[in-house]
C-alpha cells in the first residue's frame, strides 16, 4: 500500500493505489439583508445558508463517486442529501453520470455556488433551474466537452429528500460553444431547454408547477414576493440563451429566459408565458481573472497570479461587479409580480479557500400578492474548497 497527500487548493487530498479522495466544503455565512423597505418591513437576519460537507472520490481515472451532505440552511434549515452520484470519466471528452447531482443547465446555474459573482444567483437563474434541473436532482446525464464547445443532456426526477417532487418527469439540454478564444479574449455562447412532462402531484391530487424567489438577498427574514403559487399544468419548462465576453480582466455575461406552463388540460386554461434575464460586469483587481472551465462550462473563481495562496501580491484577490435583472411572473390570470433588482458587491479573497464578500442591492416588485421595494446589504463570509 502506498498512500501520498497532495495540495488542492490548500486542503490535502489523500491518494492511496490509484484511489484520491478529496475532502469537499462550501460552508457560508450571510449576516444582512433588507433595513430598508416598504410597506412592509422584511428584516434583516443572521444564518449559515449554505453547510455542504464530503467527500468526492476518483478511482484510477476512471469512475468518480460524490457524496456531499447539506446542514443548512441553520438555523431551522431541511437537512438532505446535497450530492450521491457516480459518473464514468474513462472515456476521453465524455461523462456519464447517475444519481443526486446537479445536470448542465445554463451558465449561472452551472457555477458552483462558491464561485458565482454575487452572494445568490439571479433570480431567473434559480426559478428556471428549480424547475427540472438544480441541485439535489435526482437524474442521469450524459456530457462531452472540449476546450472550445459543451454538450449535455439529461433525464431527471424529483429532488432529494422526503416529501419532494419525486414522481416529477422532465429532459433537460444545454449546449455551449466558444467562437472565439485567445490569450486576452474569450467569447462563450450557449442554448439550454428543460421540459417537464409529467409535473409532481401528491397522491389523489392534480399535477401542479409553481415559479418563486427570494429577491436575490435571502437573510432568512424575507417572504416570496415573486410568487405564482401553484399552478395547475399539465407540462411545462424553460428556454433560454447564455452569453459571455472575457477580455483580460474584465468578464460580462448574461442570460435569458421564456418560461411556458401549459395548463390547456384545465377548464378555460392557456400556455402561460413568463420571461426574464439578468446582465452582469465583473472586473478583477488583482490576481488571475476568473476562467473557463470546459467541464461545466462555467467560470471558476478568480485565483492568485502568482505561487502564493495567502495575500496574493500582498493583499489577497480582489474583484467588484454589478448586475441588472428582471422577471415578470404575469401572464393571463397568474399575477405572480414583476421583479427588478440592481445590485453592486465587492468580493475579497484572503486566501486561495476564503471569502468575504459585501453586496448592495436595490429592488422593487410590482403587482403580485405583496408589491414591494426594498434596500440590502448583505455580507458573506466563505470557507469552500
């Protein structure tokens, strides 16, 4: 037996015959939220939002195995399964993957929640990806990828844990290409789809599909303003397109989405359109700007430039952004409200496994149950590897 610890990212990974076991963690802190708002009052909080805790394991280059168990949100959060799934690398530019996991669906989606600019996603980003595909689903999926294109497609389930969406059916695609790349320039563009054809419904009761967020800042204080509830349908899904520019330090991407719900099977029901899209500008200060990764054809974090993984250049890495974002949730008689939030953050990274990150948002629902506008700060302190 012969056993060897290698650096991953300032964590050791254990390898022994072939075999490296690599501790995984993205543990999050959120202490913030919305001080000012109106009419109503939806407050500010202090939480662990993300506790994910595991392992992943690759056997000779050949089989990957995840196992990765969610804590949070805590206090009070669902404990469950985050990731339990095997994939078959062996064969060059290919993955096959069963089990919990999360299955190719657009850029901000397919960032790992660690990397992603801001502290949540935007919200289109999450309403369309909790649809069908996302974390903790229940899927298989099979993927090629290269330095310069990513295709995957996808059958999925319910997601983990009691009392799910388990006899829910639905296909997912993504499909990315890079027309461009070169030393200073990069140029991504992307399609993905989901359709559900068979919704989740309880036992006696009739399939249903629901579209819902938080406003992008979640202190566990705040209520759904966006928020459909449930809709009668008997399919449904979502469409969109992904783009990205990286030149040198800066990075811009952005998405768009149609979301249709057709619930024709209903008395006097029609095909409900719903749409949204969010623009984001990032630039990094100082260190290695964020990269492509081909595998999930997604941007990793931004790294340090040089061999240092503590202060890189003296003072760590730095990086600000700015994002727009909107999604209306209005169509025939479903007034689930119209959404538009503008926020600013500035993300710091001491270390090559720490992160502070301070956000502003400004945003305002109109229509729907509750129109609201409201205004939040937001820190995150990280520890991920």
């Amino acid at each position: 037996m012969f056993a060897t610890v290698a650096q991953a990212q300032s964590v050791p990974a254990v390898r022994l015959n072939g075999v490296t076991i690599q501790p995984y963690a993205t543990n999050q802190l959120d202490v913030g939220g919305f001080a000012d708002a109106g009419p109503a009052h939806v407050g500010t909080g202090a939480r662990a939002a993300r506790l994910r805790d595991g392992v992943r394991v690759n056997i000779r280059k050949q089989v990957e195995i995840g196992a990765i168990w969610d804590f949070g949100p805590a206090p009070g959060g669902p404990m469950r399964l985050f990731e339990g799934q095997v994939s078959y690398v062996g064969l060059k530019h290919f993955v096959f993957t069963a089990g919990i996991f999360k299955p190719s669906f657009g850029l901000e989606s397919m960032q790992a929640q660690g990397d992603t600019v801001f502290i949540e996603r935007s919200s289109v980003s999450t309403i369309t990806r909790d649809l069908a595909t996302g974390i903790e689903r229940q899927a298989v999926q099979a993927e090629t990828y290269g330095d310069r294109y990513h295709f995957a497609i996808s059958a999925t389930a319910g997601t983990s844990g009691p009392g799910e969406n388990g006899n829910q059916r639905a296909m997912a695609f993504r499909l990315v290409g890079l027309p461009v790349r070169s030393r200073s320039l990069l140029f991504h563009l992307g399609l993905s789809g989901e359709w559900i054809f068979r919704p989740a419904s309880a036992k006696g009761a009739d399939p249903t599909l629901a579209l819902s967020d938080n406003p992008e800042l979640d202190p566990g204080t705040v209520s759904k303003y966006l928020d459909t509830g449930e809709i009668g349908a008997s399919s449904g899904g979502a469409f969109g397109v992904e783009a990205a520019v990286a030149w040198k330090r800066l990075l811009f991407q952005g998405e768009g989405y149609d979301i249709l719900l057709d619930t024709s099977s209903r008395t006097g029901g029609e095909l409900l359109h719903f749409d949204g899209w969010y623009d984001q500008l990032g630039y990094t200060i100082n260190g290695r700007p964020r990269q492509w990764k081909a595998r999930s054809a997604a941007f990793s974090s931004p790294s340090c430039d040089t061999h240092q993984t503590v202060l890189c250049n003296g003072y760590g890495i730095l990086e600000v952004a700015a994002r727009y974002s909107q999604v209306d949730l209005q169509s025939g008689p479903v007034d689930g409200g119209n959404q538009q939030t503008g926020s600013v953050v500035v993300n710091w990274w001491p270390t090559a496994i720490v992160r502070m990150t301070l956000q502003y948002e400004y945003g305002e629902i109109s229509g729907g149950k509750d129109p609201e506008h409201l205004q939040g700060i937001m820190s995150l302190f990280q520890v991920k590897f």
